[in-house]
C-alpha cells in the first residue's frame, strides 16, 4: 500500500495526504488519456499505411 494512502487513515495531516492523492491521481488520469490518444491514433494510422501499401501491389 503506497504511504500517502496509509497515512491518509492514519496521520493527523489530511490536507497533505489529500493534496498527494490528488495530484498522484491527476497525473495517472493525464498519461492514461494521452496513451490512448495516441496509441489510437498511431493504430490507424498503420492500418492505413497497410492499406495503401496493398491497394499499389495489386494495382500494379
């Protein structure tokens, strides 16, 4: 169990274990949606470069 969560039940200092929380969980939210921005966005785009690369070798 990380501390600030254990000291968040345990310790008298609630503003700083709040302020911990929060910011910890902030940053874990931010990463979260900008890993599956662009992990989303580059899947697309390598499925339209397959696409493409397909689309010539049968043309030609």
């Amino acid at each position: 169990v990380p501390t600030f969560i254990y000291r968040f039940f345990t310790e008298s200092n609630f503003i700083y274990s709040l302020l911990s929380m929060t910011l910890s969980f902030l940053f874990t939210y931010v990463f979260y949606v900008g890993f599956v921005k662009f992990y989303r966005r580059y899947t697309l785009e390598v499925l339209m470069a397959f696409a493409v690369l397909q689309s010539r070798e049968t043309i030609s």
